[in-house]
C-alpha cells in the first residue's frame, strides 16, 4: 500500500532563506508526483507537476526533484518570502490508478 | 472563471440530518474525485468517478454516497450525518490518461455535524 510522508510537520524561517520540504513514498511505481500550496481555510493550488520519467521541475522560485528509485521527492524555495507561508503538501499518482495519495503536509511559516 | 465549483462552502448539520455537496467543473475533465480533510490526517479519498455513468468506492466510503449526473457534476451525499463526519470536503478533477496533467481541486465545504 503506498504511503506518503512529508517531514518536517512545520517549518519555521526568516524571510530570504533558500529551505527544502521533503517528501517519501513507499513504492517506487508512480504515474506523477504533484506539489500543492494551501493556503488556511482555502483549497488546494497546483504548484509543480513531475511525471515519472522526470528529474525535477522549475517554476519561479520553485524547483521540485522526483528520484524514483529511493522514493524522494523535494521542494526547494529560493528566497523565501512572507507570502510563501502556506501548508506544503505532496500527492502521488499510483500507477495504473486515477487517485493521489496525500501526504500529511508541512506548515510553512516565514518570518519578516 | 474556469474550474471547480463546489457548493456550499459551509454548513452545519445535525446528528442524522441529510445533505447533499455539489461540485461542477467546467474544463470538460472525465474524472472526478471526493476528497475529506482532517486534522493530522491528510487528504482521503472518499469516492471517485472515473468517467460519466462511473463510480467507484476509495479508502473512506462508509456513510457516504455519490452521483456522477453528467459529465460535468459529481454530488457527495450524506445519508445520516454523524458527528464523525465533520469534516473539510474537497472535489477535484483530472483528465485522466494524461501524464502530464494532475488535480485541479475546488475551495471546500466545511461541514460540522452537531
């Protein structure tokens, strides 16, 4: 059974920081991995897409990397900045299914 | 605005009432997809239709029912509401078969069961 995990829970750091929010699963055999922003009390944005056969996707100040093989997935934010404080969460695409798996999130605050 | 559109955004229910929670798209996706979210807990998949006329039970089905009216829509129901239920609700949709597309998710209905 596939389970996502996301460490740390919540994250704390002063604006203009570069931090990484980690993500694992347990199978390696997944359609996609997507990054998700939500904000409190609002739904969830699509951040980053990362297919199977990808390595990593940019966007802005975002860059996400997928490593299959030892079921990792990182989020990296450039120069962090109040308005990125939001929860972090990942969700895998299980091959051969049309769900997400979720993981529980990381609650990111940054300070200014 | 394009996307999904889940009705209503919040509400509170008593112990046995029934309801139902609407949600439409409108970017001609095939799948759909109920979702709960609890403290702690993550996102759980609750129901998904994969494709109109299609329905299947994910990892939270107890308690709840759905509909896939047409293309566009997909309703949560609750039969007998419990306290157990109270929850934030999340419908999201997907064109599935393509690996380069992932969720689109609404905004949400908080629930409360008293």
């Amino acid at each position: 059974k596939q389970e996502v995990t996301q460490i740390p829970a919540a994250l704390s750091v002063p604006e203009g920081e570069n931090l990484v929010l980690n993500c694992s699963f347990t199978d390696s055999a997944i359609y996609n991995l997507q990054w998700f922003r939500q904000d409190p009390g609002k739904g969830l944005t699509s951040l980053l897409l990362i297919q199977s056969s990808q390595r990593e996707q940019t966007s802005g100040r975002l860059n996400a990397s997928l490593d299959k093989s030892s079921g990792r997935s990182t989020l990296y934010i450039a120069a962090s900045q109040p308005g990125d404080s939001a929860t972090y969460l990942c969700a895998v695409s299980p091959s051969g299914t049309y769900k997400y798996i979720f993981g529980t999130g990381t609650r990111l605050k940054v300070l200014a | 605005n394009a996307g999904v559109t889940q009705t209503p955004k919040f509400q509170v229910l008593k112990t046995g009432q029934s309801m139902t929670l609407q949600c439409a798209q409108d970017m001609n996706h095939n799948s759909m997809y109920w979702y709960r979210q609890d403290p702690g807990m993550g996102l759980r998949l609750i129901y998904y239709s994969a494709s109109e006329g299609t329905t299947d039970k994910g990892e939270v089905p107890n308690g709840y029912n759905v509909s896939r009216l047409n293309k566009r829509e997909f309703s949560l129901r609750l039969e007998s509401a419990a306290p157990s239920q109270t929850s934030v609700y999340f419908c999201a949709s997907r064109v599935p078969g393509r690996r380069d597309y992932g969720y689109t998710f609404g905004s949400g209905t908080r629930l409360t069961v008293v």
